[in-house]
C-alpha cells in the first residue's frame, strides 16, 4: 500500500517537541512525502503556541521542491458541546485541522459523555480529522463516533503513536481495531497519522499499517495512498 502523506506532526512550537519547522520539513522530503502537514497544539495544551503564532502561518511558503506542506492545528476539545480552543476567524485559515481529546484540557468522562464531545466537534465544518480516538480512558460509543464520521465528512485516524507500548494511552490496539472493522462496515475513510514530536518519526505508519493488513481494510478507504483521496476531505481545498 502506498503510503505518501503524514499531516499529524509537531515542532518544537508544540513546548514538548523537539525540532523545528525547517528540520521536520527537510526530514519529510529526504522521506519522500508528497504531502506533509504540522499541526501544533492549540492554545489550551499547556506549553504550546498562542493564537498569535496560528494568525501568522500566512508568512509560510506552502511549497518546498515537490513537498507541498499544511499547515494547521490539533484542537483540544473542550467540552460536550464540541467546543474547540481556537477561534475564529484563525481556526477558518487553517489548511488542515485536527480535533482530539487531551487530559491536561478535558477530563474523560461516561461513554455516552465523552462519545459526545466527539460528535458535536465533528459538527464543526472546520474539523478535518478526529486525532487519536482509540484512548481508552476516554471510553467511546465507536458505532456512533464511526457514524458521525460518516455524516460529517470527518477523517478518523489511526494514530501509530498511540500503539507504541510506550504511549500512555490506554486500549488502543483493540479499540483501533475496532474502529477499522466499523469503517469498513460503513464505507467511512481513515488517515494513519504519526503524531510526530521527532523529525525520524515522520511517517512512521508501521504500527497503523499492521492493523490495516490484519482487519484487511479497504486500500480505497485509506487517504495516505493518494492525495487527492486526502483533499476531499481538507479545508484548504474544500
């Protein structure tokens, strides 16, 4: 399976990642990328950028040699009502925007809680992609969190951090795979995502890439095998 995109990456912007813009950019075309995004944290993850700093990604050039690269954010959601911690009009300017939950902004709550902060952030026409809903201190009602992927035109992601065992989130091989099996139950479109906060992890999909061979999920329902699949679903082409 050609894997040729990686949009959920951090720089040392993000206040616990460790190389900057110009390294990750560098890095993701010795590794070949057709399409490379860096989405920091947004303002509420404590250590990160301002406001200020996403106002200002206008100044970036979008195109390195053959590298085309977007810019954006991981949006912490705040609450039930789908809040997010960036606001307009910044959050609109965005080229891509990812949407997750994080325990220093929101506390997990009872499945059918934390199952809808999902949906309703999933509601926001600038939300792109749900970033690693397989943490399993937030228990998730997926049948519905695949559902509402499927009505809102929103990217769920299979994020290979998640599954390193040193990660510290909770279930992810299991509730992954249960996502895929729902995602191929419903036609609904994936992203395997990095989550990258060092420049040799760009693109380091493996760990995504063995659950995909194992659930045998649709090559066609996998963004990262080719760009245009990934533009139908990104602001900055939508």
């Amino acid at each position: 399976m050609r894997d040729i995109l990686d949009v959920h990456t951090h720089t040392v912007a993000s206040g616990h990642a460790y190389n900057s813009m110009m390294e990750m950019i560098h890095a993701a075309q010795e590794k070949e990328l057709e399409v490379y995004g860096i989405t920091e944290h947004a303002p509420k993850m404590p250590g990160t950028c301002g406001e200020f700093y996403f106002h200002n990604l206008k100044v970036v050039p979008r195109k390195h040699g053959d590298l085309e690269l977007l810019l954006g954010v991981e949006l912490n959601i705040l609450d039930e009502k789908g809040t997010v911690d960036l606001e307009e009009p910044n959050l609109g300017r965005m080229d891509v925007a990812i949407a997750s939950l994080h325990t220093p902004c929101i506390k997990p709550g009872s499945r059918e809680w934390n199952t809808e902060c999902l949906i309703q952030a999933m509601k926001n026409p600038h939300i792109n992609i749900i970033g690693h809903p397989d943490d399993g201190r937030y228990p998730l009602d997926y049948e519905a969190v695949v559902q509402a992927a499927k009505e809102t035109h929103t990217l769920l992601e299979i994020n290979n951090n998640s599954l390193n065992p040193r990660c510290f989130r909770q279930n992810a091989r299991e509730n992954d795979l249960t996502v895929l099996r729902l995602c191929k139950q419903y036609g609904v479109s994936i992203i395997m995502g990095s989550d990258a906060h060092w420049m040799d992890d760009i693109l380091d999909h493996g760990r995504a890439m063995e659950l995909l061979v194992e659930t045998d999920f649709p090559e066609e329902l996998v963004v990262n095998t080719q760009k245009e699949r990934l533009f139908k679903f990104i602001n900055k082409y939508l």
